[in-house]
C-alpha cells in the first residue's frame, strides 16, 4: 500500500483533511527505518497496512493516523512527551491506549491473559476507537503470521480465538471476527481447516444454480412492487460451521445451515414486506423465524431470521435487513466511532443501546483478581442470550441460565441487593430457578434485606457476582 492509494480510499467516505495522514505516514515510516518484520520486510509495511484496514472499516482520519503511529511509542525510542507535543493529546492517547494494551507482562499466561482482557476492556471505556485499532492490528498480524516460528503461531492463535474474535463478536464486527477466527482455525487445526475448506467450496459451487433460481423467484414476485432490494450470497465462516459440527456431533454433510443469503433494502417496514413475500413464495421452516429487528442483541446487531425450503428440498437461511442494519452487522461499535462512552450529545438511542458496556467498564473497575475476571467475562461472553420481560414489557437481555437474581441486578443493583423472591408469568418460583427467554418476572423486594453470601454460588452474570461481593466487603461479611 503507498500513501497515494490510502489517501484516496479514505477520500472515499471522509472530507476531512488529509495533511495529518501523510504527516504520520512519513513520521511512522522514519521512525521504524531501521526495524524489520519477521518476513523480512520493512516494518513500516506493517504500520501501513493497519491504516489500511482501518479506511477499509471507515474509520476517521485519527484512528486512521493512530493505525499509521501505532507501534511508535513501543517499538522507537521517541519519548512520550516527544511525540504527544508532535501529535496532540488525541492520537497521544489513541496510541498509548494500544501501547499499554500491548506491553504487559506477567509470569503466567492465564493471569496475563485475563489481565489483557481487562485492560482491553478499560480501555473503550476511554475510547472505543482503542480496540478496533488494537482488532486491526491483530488481524494483519494473523494474516502474516505464517513467517512466525511454529510454536509462536500456536500461541498467538489460540490468543486470537479465545480474545480478540470473541470481543470483535461482542463488539459486533462480525466481518473482522470471522477472518480473525478462520485465521486462527487455520493454524491451531491446519488438516481440519483444509479438509473442511474444500468441501465448502464444493459444496458452494453444487449450490451456485440453486441460490440463482431462488433470485431469479424473487425478482419475479417482486417486479411490479416499490420495494428496493438486493440479495447477496452468505457464505459461513469455516470456524463456526466447524464449532457447529463439534457441538452437533454430524460431519459437514448433515450440517445444515451453510447455505444463506441476505436480502437488503431501504426500510424497516420493508423489511416485513420482504419477509411476507419469501413466506409466500417459499415455504417457511416452523420455528425459524427470529426478529431482531424488534428485539435486537446486545451487540447492536439487527435483522429478521427465517429458514424456507427451496422447491429442491434444500433449506435456504435468509436474513433481512436495512443498508444501515447491514453495515452495523459488518462493522458493529466501529460502525459509530464518532461515539464515545458517556460524551454529551452522543446518540442516545445508540447510549441505551451501549449500556452494557458501560455497566460492565463499571463492575470490572470492582474485580479484583485476573482470574475471577476471565470467568465473568466468558460467562458474559456467551454468546446465546435469553431475553426477559419486565411487567412493563421492557425486554432485558441475559446469558443463558440466568437466574432471577440476575436479572434483579440487570434492573438496578439495589432491587439486587433487596430481592427476596420472584415471579415468573405470575408464578413465584426459587431464586436459583433459570429463567428461559420470553418469561415475564417480576422481583419482589423487601426494605433493609441484603444479598446473601450463597447467592455467589447461583448467580450467571458478572453484574450480579461482582455486586454481592462488593455488599459483602463493604459489610464485612466473609465471602466464603
Ligand atoms: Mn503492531
């Protein structure tokens, strides 16, 4: 990549000024002229190509200058003082962000890694323009990880897989997830890789005919309508196709979804026109249908789900969507890195959407040991949720087995704190009873009554641990 072409690629979507970018390219070059990467190649080479993702994501022109500067302060000598009089306090705290995220060291690789999880995660707190710098980092180090030495390429996937995807799925960066999780998939499992690749490919070109009738069918219904839309092929990605068959226990052959396709327009309401015309036209599959349009997840993604048999008998995924609902899908929180945490006049409908986030940045300041961390966190991480109502009819979203103290803490800590039993669809059931997605519960609280030590023991969620140890700390009591 040469200066020209990223300039003209950022050009592309942003009017901002560009001086600022060629500065910090030519800056980031002469700083690192004399250091080399593992293949051989200048290590500026690996700067720009970080900038390169970065314009690929559509990301403002700091993040991008930040991407160009993002190994300074670590791999230079050029002092932090240096370089924050140089750059301004912005892209300063840009890179010392990824700086700090990067140099930390710790005896065991558990503890450093629950340690970089918490980091990484306090980090947004600051600015989520941090991680997605930190995700493309990472992603061009696991597309040149082959000149790594066998054992480092271990190592640095099966970080990549077990950190970097999932938050990149959290985050909802679902494009960047997946080629983080193949990459990864590529070197911890190389012959299951390959065997799996071919026969999607195979299986993709025997399927080539039936995704382009379904298309042809639905231009056909959809001819004389106002409804704009495009329909674009899906293919999986091979890791989670690959999970699918572990969790499953079938081989490729009997796994069923690998074949999707999205359809795209221009509204909400068409979106269900949409839906209406695929169900007329093609028979659904009972129970397929999802609408996270109306119920989003948490990670802001939004569509309408429905699997329909194709004259053939084959089943078809589709998935519906606006051009704004497909770009956050692809992009997620780096979809909206204008916005920052708690910035005033920030979107709100985004701020609501983001509370997680925030809640979370706010329980992890009270953990206080890597490894209590690492085990909220992938609880939290699960990445199917259950959706529970308030009696208002407000949905709460929560991981799988959660319990109805759980869910007293997702609605505010003090009705946590006081919770002495619980409704569900107007039953009172144990407060260690796992609530399933659709229940309405309802909390019943008594003043002056405090969370209990055995509460530890039931809780899913970090919200709710790290609440109840804070209670216990904060009133002396043993937690054990
Ligand atoms: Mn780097």
């Amino acid at each position: 990549m040469e200066l020209d072409e990223l300039l003209k690629k950022f050009r592309e979507y942003s009017t901002q000024d560009t001086t600022l970018l060629e500065y910090a390219w030519n800056y980031a070059s002469e700083s690192h002229h004399d250091q080399k990467r593992a293949s051989g190649e200048k290590y500026f080479i690996h700067c720009a190509a970080v900038a390169e993702i970065l314009v690929d994501y559509k990301m403002d022109l700091e993040t991008v200058a930040a991407g160009l500067l993002h190994d300074v302060l670590e791999d230079t000598k050029i002092p932090h003082e240096t370089f924050r009089k140089e750059f301004g306090e912005e892209i300063y705290a840009l890179v010392s962000g990824v700086t700090k995220i990067e140099t930390l060291k710790f005896s065991s690789r558990d503890e450093a890694q629950a340690e970089n999880w918490r980091k990484m995660i306090l980090a947004t707190a600051k600015d989520i323009r941090v991680i997605v710098i930190k995700l493309a980092d990472r992603l061009h180090n696991m597309r040149t990880l082959n000149y790594m030495p066998k054992e480092k390429q271990l190592e640095i996937s099966h970080e990549t897989i077990s950190l970097y995807a999932p938050l990149a799925q959290r985050l909802g960066i679902f494009q960047l997830k997946s080629e983080l999780e193949d990459l990864s998939f590529k070197y911890l499992f190389p012959d299951e890789y390959q065997s799996l690749l071919a026969k999607v490919q195979l299986r993709y070109a025997m399927r080539e005919k039936l995704l382009e009738d379904f298309r042809t069918e639905m231009e056909n219904h959809l001819a004389g309508s106002n409804v704009p839309h495009r329909v674009l092929s899906r293919a999986k990605n091979l890791y989670s196709i690959y999970r699918k068959m572990l969790r499953q226990e079938k081989p490729f052959e009997e796994i069923q979804d690998a074949l999707g396709v999205r359809i795209i327009t221009d509204s909400v309401i068409n979106c269900y026109a949409l839906l209406g015309t695929v169900h007329s036209v093609f028979k659904p599959v009972a129970g397929s249908f999802t609408d996270y349009i109306a119920v989003p997840k948490m990670n802001l993604y939004q569509s309408l789900h429905t699997s329909v048999m194709a004259g053939t008998g084959e089943i078809i995924e589709i998935q519906i969507r606006t051009e704004e609902m497909h770009r956050t899908s692809e992009y997620g929180i780096a979809a909206h890195w204008r916005y920052k945490l708690g910035e005033k006049g920030a979107d709100r409908h985004l701020d609501e959407k983001l509370n997680w986030l925030r809640q979370w940045i706010e329980w992890l300041q009270d953990i206080s040991s890597p490894r209590e961390f690492i085990e909220s966190f992938k609880t939290d991480l699960e990445l199917d949720q259950i959706f529970i109502f308030t009696p208002k009819g407000e949905v709460k979203p929560l991981p799988v087995d959660a319990t109805p103290i759980d869910y007293a803490y997702a609605i505010h800590s003090d009705i946590g704190d006081t919770c002495i039993g619980a409704k569900v669809n107007n039953r009172m059931v144990r407060l260690d009873q796992p609530l399933k997605s659709g229940d309405i519960c309802e909390i019943i609280t008594r003043k002056n009554s405090a969370p209990k030590k055995d509460w530890l023991g039931i809780v899913k969620t970090a919200g709710a641990r790290s609440r109840i140890r804070k209670y216990l700390r904060e009133h002396g009591l043993p937690e054990q």
